[in-house]
C-alpha cells in the first residue's frame, strides 16, 4: 500500500492499528457463518478481523484502485461488491434471515447511509460503525443538552445507541482533521408506529428550528396561530417549553394531539 494515493473525496482514512480493528469486530460479536456487511473494506484491515470470526462477508468498496488486492487476499471469504454502496438496491440483497453491519464508514456519507440502516432495519441484528465523534455524541444526545436535535431523535426513535468508545486522528493513514467514535445501534422492536412519519418528521424538524425559542414559536412554522390556540385550549402541553427539552415518548405525544387539533 506504500504507493496508494488515498483520495480525501471518498473518506479514505485508513487504520492502522490492529488492535482498534479488532476491538470493532470483537463488538460485532459475530458468530459463525453469520451474514456481516463491511462499508468500505479499504485495505482489509478490519476486514480481517471480521473474517476472523467466519463471518460470511459482503464488502462494498467503490475505489477501484482497492478491488485487486481485496480479491486477491480474501478470494472467495470476502463478496466483493464493487459498487458505490449507496447506489446499492440494499433491499434486493437482503434475505430473510438478518445482517449486522460493521465498519469504519467514510464520514461524508454518514447521514444517507443512516437513513438506508432506517428503511431496512428489520433486516438488520447489529451495527457497529466509526464515524465522527461529534455525531456519535449527537446521535447518543439526551433531551436538554446542547448535542441534543434532529439527529438524536431520528438514531434514538429507530435504535438504541450504545456510544462505545473513542478514537484519536493519530490511528488513521492519513490522519482526519476531526476526531472519532465507535457506536453500535441495535434496531429497537418497540418501535412506535406512526401513521404519518412525513409529518412527525416534519414536526420534529420545525419545532427544532430555532433552538432557543419556545414550542409556541416554532410551532409558526408547521401550523396556524388558530391552530396554536387550540392546541393550548385542549391539551396540556406546555407551549413555553423549548422543543429541545423533549424526550422522544413527548414527541409523539405532541404529534399526536397536534395531528387531532389540526
Ligand atoms: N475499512 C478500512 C479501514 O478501516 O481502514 C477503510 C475505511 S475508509 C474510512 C472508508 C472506505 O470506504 C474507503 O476504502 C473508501 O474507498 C470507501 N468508500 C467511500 N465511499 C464509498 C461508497 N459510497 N461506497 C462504497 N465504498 C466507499
């Protein structure tokens, strides 16, 4: 790998420490035989960990410059998807049975390829990924703290989020400017069943908007002042409190009782 040019486009920071390789897999808790996707195999170092356990691998690496010697270490252990992953039909490569991913992802695809773990995670048993810290900790964020938006409610709605360890620039070849986190998200089986999540997304989003005001402002942005009134009239939700402070059980509670006075 000595003359590889690692393309900063395409989030190629490399590990180099083993150990921190192994510590991933080792979380993953993969048993034999178990279907596991690797998002960028990169130079396999993490790759090999994983294969470690007899995992049956299925890796999606878009640089070419990669595939050779990817095929040519791992041969017939390593499902070489030679595609960009998110232009991968994610649904038609799922069987029936479930799938843990596990990998050091390229942070600049980090939100697409969390909505693609959203719109599949009955298929899904386990994800742990190194992404950056900064949205580790969001995702892991609890109501009321300044991490604490969109991103925390939308990983915690559908997961639950273990923020597992963190890791410093210095482990990667070349280093990242920022630094970085281990998270595992198992999909949540008490999923709340929403009969429109356009909308409570949208709620959500709205009431975000502009953190330091309360719900009944940045309620303006999603409905009526008449509808504002109603809802202060006929329910007991605070309108002076900031979205901010909402756990995600109060979300669907306003969701559901602005969805009926509107
Ligand atoms: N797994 C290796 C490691 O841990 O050192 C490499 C990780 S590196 C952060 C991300 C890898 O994802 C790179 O190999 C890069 O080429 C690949 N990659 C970037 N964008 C991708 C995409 N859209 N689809 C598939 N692979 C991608």
């Amino acid at each position: 790998m000595s003359n590889f040019k690692h393309k900063k486009e395409l989030g190629q920071h490399f590990l180099k420490d083993k150990n921190i390789a192994a510590k991933i897999a080792g979380l993953g808790e993969i048993k034999k035989g178990e279907d596991v996707w690797e998002i960028g195999p990169g130079n396999g170092i993490l790759t090999r960990e994983i294969l470690a356990y007899n995992a049956k691998l299925t890796g999606f690496e878009i640089d070419k410059a990669l595939w050779e010697r990817l095929e040519s270490e791992f041969g017939e252990k390593l499902e070489l998807v030679k595609k960009d992953v998110l232009h991968v039909d994610w649904e038609r490569r799922l069987g029936a049975g479930k799938v843990k991913i596990i990998a050091n992802i390229p942070y600049q695809i980090t939100s697409p390829l969390l909505m693609k773990m959203i719109g599949v995670r009955e298929h899904l048993s386990k994800i742990v990924i190194m992404i950056q810290k900064e949205v580790a900790e969001r995702m892991r964020a609890e109501p009321g703290t300044k991490e604490y938006s969109f991103l925390s409610i939308k990983a915690q709605f559908y997961f639950k989020v273990k923020y597992e360890f963190s890791v410093k620039p210095h482990v990667f070849i070349p280093p990242p400017n920022v630094q970085s986190a281990v998270i595992s998200l198992i999909p949540r089986d008490d999923v709340y069943e929403l009969e429109d999540s356009d909308y409570f997304w949208r709620l959500v989003d709205s009431t975000l908007r502009s953190r330091r005001k309360t719900l009944r402002n940045n309620l303006k942005y999603i409905i009526s002042k008449e509808q504002i009134a109603a809802l202060e009239e006929h329910t007991e939700i605070n309108l002076t409190r900031r979205a901010e402070t909402f756990s995600i059980p109060e979300f669907i509670d306003l969701y559901e009782k602005v969805r009926r006075e509107t």
